[in-house]
C-alpha cells in the first residue's frame, strides 16, 4: 500500500484487461456480455502485496490508450508505485478474452500483434527503482519476444546485481508461445537465475511431462541456487521443497466462481511474507503459517469475479481463516 514501510517488491511484465463473460460455463461464442477488468499475472501479484499492506512496485508497458490510462489507474487506486510503468503511442494496450468453464477454470484468447507490453526496451526500464528492490518478481510472458525479452533479462540481472531476492512464477500460457516446446524451453532459460520458485500442479506436468503428484518428478525441477520450491495445488493447498524440510500445507474449499488471479493472490501474500522476513526459508514453522495464509488469501480470490477486485486485505484474510478450518 501507498506509505508502507515494507520493503520494496518489484513485479516486472504484463498488464491487460481481461474481458470475462457475465455467465460461466458458456463459450465465447455463446457469451452475451463481458466484464472488463484489470489483470495481467505480474500487475495482480503487485496489487496482491499493496493489499496486504505490504510496498509493491509494477514495471512494464501499457498502450497510451484508454486502457492503458485506465489500468495505471487501477495501480495507484491499489496504492502500487507507477515510477516504472511506460505508455507506448504506437501500439495497444494487450486484451484477453477469458472464459469460465462451469467449475471456474478459464480458457484464454489473447489480442496482442503486437500489444505495448511486448515493447518494453531496455532503455525504458527505470534502473534507479530496480536496485531499491529487496525482491525482483516476473513471469515467463515477457520472454516470448524482443524486444522485451532483453528488456526482462536486463532487469533480472540490475536486481540481482543490487543484493534482490529472484522470484519466478511462470504462468504458463500456451496461445502465446509458438509451440509447446517454445514455451518449455523459454521458460527454462531462466529457471536457474531464480531464488524462489512457485508453479502449479498443472505447470509441474507441462515442464516435466511427468505426473506432478510424483515427488522425484517436482525435484527435478530443482537447483542448488533455490531457496524454495512451491507447488499449488488447487484447493488442496500447495507443497514445498526447501534445501532442508519439505512439506505440504492443506488449501481451503470454497465454491470458485472465477479462479483468475488465485495464483498471483497466493503469490502476493507469499512475496509479502518473505519481504518481511527472508529467514523464512530456513524456519518451517514460520513457512508453514506463511502458506497456510496465503492458500487462503488464494481461496477467497476464486469467490468473485476478476482478479484485482477479489484480492483480499489482511483483514479480511484473517477473519476468512478464523472461520474456515483448513489449516
């Protein structure tokens, strides 16, 4: 939040609007209406964290457009520190078309050819706020194309060059990649850079294409640079696989209407944790409370429709836990 004297976190990537169809379990074809609302996996991670009171930062690219006008907005209204946000005069701000199967998973279809996200240059990157960052957070979308591929690996190294901790949350998204290959390979072109690493059961089948129940097929996800490795599962929780315990946390059940963004609320509160105490990694007592909370900052995202709306405040977070028993 705006004031916070939390350390800065960092998110690095894309910013879009999402347009999710006023009834779940139809196809787009068959939807009526569209809500609007903001999204953009590293742009809800940063609101995730101002929610929670902690001091986030977004940095990437959105079209000199209404849209882009309007979801730098969105940032501040979150208390998320612009310095680093870019307007692009050429190209608009990236939209996708979301839809919400029956149990709230969603399919995507994305207009970016190319969207202002894809143009951050390094040259735009604000370097002065990247070395205040005590955490450096980004997805893989960024990598797909120059030139803000390079802008990405250039930000990457300025963080770590500065003393931040590396956080990485693929968010794979297959329409986006040229190929399924593409996408492994891009994604782990920088697997070893990272400090933490969060992915999904689902991701854990795609990287691997092994079965993510399976413990020796995660821990070949594995680097000796790793601090923490975290698997979400759904609403059975998540695992994690530290240099020295390993675990899992049970999730909460709730009733999903829109499961957009519980990754990037479960990733926020974690990032909010660790910002506050980095010896996290090395007491499970404490890891444990910090995944217990952030499961359900991750359930109570999937109870409403569109992301950023649905991120919860630590208060509300709270008295969610205190009234589920899912620990």
């Amino acid at each position: 939040m705006a004031g916070s004297k939390d350390p800065l976190v960092i998110s690095f990537g894309e910013m879009l609007i999402d347009f999710v169809p006023d009834m779940a379990g139809v196809s787009l074809a068959e939807s009526r209406a569209f809500i609007k609302a903001p999204g953009g996996a590293p742009a809800n991670v940063a609101c995730a964290i101002s929610k929670l009171g902690g001091n986030a930062a977004f940095i990437g690219k959105v079209g000199d457009d209404e849209f882009g006008r309007m979801l730098v907005d969105i940032l501040r209204q979150n208390g998320v520190n612009t310095d680093g946000v870019c307007f692009d005069r050429e190209a608009r701000t990236a939209l996708a078309f979301v839809t919400l199967r029956k149990d709230g998973e969603r399919e995507f279809m994305f207009y970016r050819n190319p969207s202002a996200d894809m143009l951050l240059k390094e040259s735009e990157l604000n370097m002065g706020l990247i070395k205040k960052a005590k955490i450096f957070h980004y997805g893989s979308i960024s990598l797909i194309s120059e030139p803000c591929r390079s802008a990405h690996l250039a930000a990457m190294k300025a963080a770590r060059e500065a003393g931040a901790l590396l956080s990485y949350d693929p968010n794979v998204r297959l329409p986006l990649w040229p190929s399924p290959d593409a996408a492994r390979s891009g994604i782990k072109s920088i697997w070893f850079d990272a400090d933490f690493i969060k992915v999904s059961d689902d991701e854990v089948n795609f990287l691997t294409k092994g079965d993510a129940e399976k413990e020796e097929v995660v821990m070949s996800l594995w680097h000796d640079k790793l601090k923490l490795l975290l698997v979400t599962d759904g609403e059975k929780g998540c695992r994690y696989y530290t240099k020295k315990f390993k675990g899992r946390v049970t999730g909460f059940s709730v009733k999903p209407v829109d499961t957009t963004g519980a990754g990037d609320s479960f990733v926020g509160s974690f990032i909010t944790a660790v910002a506050r105490d980095t010896s996290i990694f090395d007491n499970e007592k404490n890891l444990r409370e910090a995944l217990s909370f952030s499961n359900a900052c991750g359930a109570m995202c999937t109870t409403q429709k569109g992301a950023i709306p649905a991120l919860p405040t630590r208060i509300e977070a709270e008295k969610f836990m205190s009234s589920n028993t899912g620990k």
